[in-house]
C-alpha cells in the first residue's frame, strides 16, 4: 500500500506566505513525479505544479513566481511554498504522485486526501 499524506494549509491573510509538505510511504519501489492540484469549490481540480524524478518542473502559468515545489529524496516527500498569496489561491490542495510500487511492473497514480488552504482579504 502505498499512502500521501500531506499536512499543514489553514488560514492565512492575503500577502503571506504558506508551506506545507506531502510524504508519501508504503511499498514504493520508485518515484516518477510528484505534484500539487488545487479544486476550488465548485470548480475543476487543476494542476499547480510538477517536479519529475529529475528535478524539472512544472508550474501552472498564472501561477509562476509565487509558487514554488520543492522535495526531499530521502523522505519521499515534497513540498509546496507559496508566496504573495490571494483570495483566489483559496481552495484544498492535494498531493499526486505517478510512482512504481514493489512488485509491480507498471507505475501508478496516486492522491492525497487533500488539505484546505484559505486566503483571507
């Protein structure tokens, strides 16, 4: 089984900043990319941001500048910082990631549970 568990998000005022991480752990044999989706309500759940096993990145084009992803090989986890933050960033936040498990030939797509992140005016 393979678990992403991210944590933090929560309130904050437009202007701050917020970063939180998401670890992914179980049976995980290798790591094609990690990311960040964001679904405000009502709306479709779109990409924020990709990092791939080597290290290049993604970013959702209204989005550059302010977000940034980040990871830490050894634990399997990644983050995401965001910076200059808006009413509009509000939304939950989920972790993806595209990874192989033990065992198995063909990776896999896998999702955190998601965390809320709200942006006060």
């Amino acid at each position: 089984q393979v678990q992403l568990v991210e944590s933090g998000g929560g309130l904050v005022q437009a202007g701050g900043s917020l970063r939180f991480p998401c670890a992914a752990s179980g049976s995980i044999f290798s790591m094609n990319r990690m990311a960040w989706y964001r679904q405000a309500p009502g709306k479709q759940r779109d990409l924020v941001a990709i990092l791939t096993s080597h290290g290049n990145t993604t970013y959702a084009d209204s989005l550059k500048g302010r977000f940034t992803i980040s990871r830490d090989n050894a634990k399997n986890t990644v983050y995401l910082q965001m910076n200059s933050l808006k009413p509009e960033d509000t939304a939950v936040y989920y972790c993806n990631a595209i990874l192989r498990q033990t065992g198995r030939l063909l990776p896999n797509y896998f999702w955190g549970q998601g965390t809320q992140v709200t942006v006060s005016s």
